[in-house]
C-alpha cells in the first residue's frame, strides 16, 4: 500500500474581499469532503508564534490557498517555516477562467459557490500532485 504524506492547507484570513470567502470555503470543502484526510493550519495562530503551528509546516507538505495576488498566507508560511509545496491564487484562477470574484463577501449566491467548488477542485490536484498522484 502506498502511503500518501499528510497535507496541510492553509487558507488566507481573507476578510478583506470576496475573495478571500473564496479561498475560506473552497478550503472549507476541502477539509470536510473533497480530501478530508488534509488537515488545516490556523493562520493567525501561526503568524502570532505558535510553535506546533509552524513547526508542522516545517516537516510536512503545505499548501497556502490565497484570496488575491498579494498571496497573504504564502508569504507568512515562507517567512517563518520555508518552502511551500504548491499554491493557490484564488484571483489568478478567476483571471484564468474570466470569471468575477463574487459581489457580496459575507453571502455567496449559487454561482459563487460553484465557484468555490471549481477552486476546491484545483486545490485537490495541488494535494494529489504533492503526494506524488496526478499532476497538478
Ligand atoms: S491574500 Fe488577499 S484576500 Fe487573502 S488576506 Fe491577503 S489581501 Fe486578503
């Protein structure tokens, strides 16, 4: 049996924009059905020193998943623990696809949930290509 190394995700704080929604929930659906076997990092807890928090990104494959170009969570996971194994920009991906960042960043209507999906399901080949499956 092969055996597929612990994933962690790590989804911006994003409340700042819509987008930032995006990156929470698609993170979101992630943890609860789509890879339920990744686990999540809690990013102020990590920013504020948490040494469990950090150390994890250190020994284990981590996957930043960010709002907007300014790639929040990447660059704080870089700073203080190194390397990350892949990235998500939700933004670049809306870019990507020509699609909109949702209108409201505390409710998503039907569209912005599929929308959500879409991003889950580029976070999944993220997962799948870290531990050595499809490409990503
Ligand atoms: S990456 Fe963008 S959306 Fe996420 S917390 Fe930073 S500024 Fe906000």
């Amino acid at each position: 049996m092969k055996i597929r190394p612990k994933v962690g995700v790590v989804s911006c704080s994003g409340e700042c924009c819509s987008l930032g929604t995006l990156s929470r929930v698609a993170t979101r659906l992630i943890l609860e059905g789509v890879r339920p076997e990744t686990v999540t990092l809690c990013l102020p807890l990590f920013l504020a020193g948490d040494s469990g928090e950090r150390e994890f990104a250190q020994r284990f494959p981590t996957i930043p998943v960010d709002g907007c170009h300014k790639q929040c969570a990447k660059k704080a996971i870089e700073k203080y623990s190194g390397p990350t194994a892949a990235d998500v920009d939700v933004e670049a991906l809306l870019e990507e696809w020509d699609e909109k960042a949702p209108e409201d960043r505390r409710v998503l209507g039907e569209a912005d949930v599929e929308l959500a999906e879409r991003v889950a399901a580029e976070i999944a080949k993220r997962i799948d290509w870290v531990q050595g499956g499809q490409d990503a």
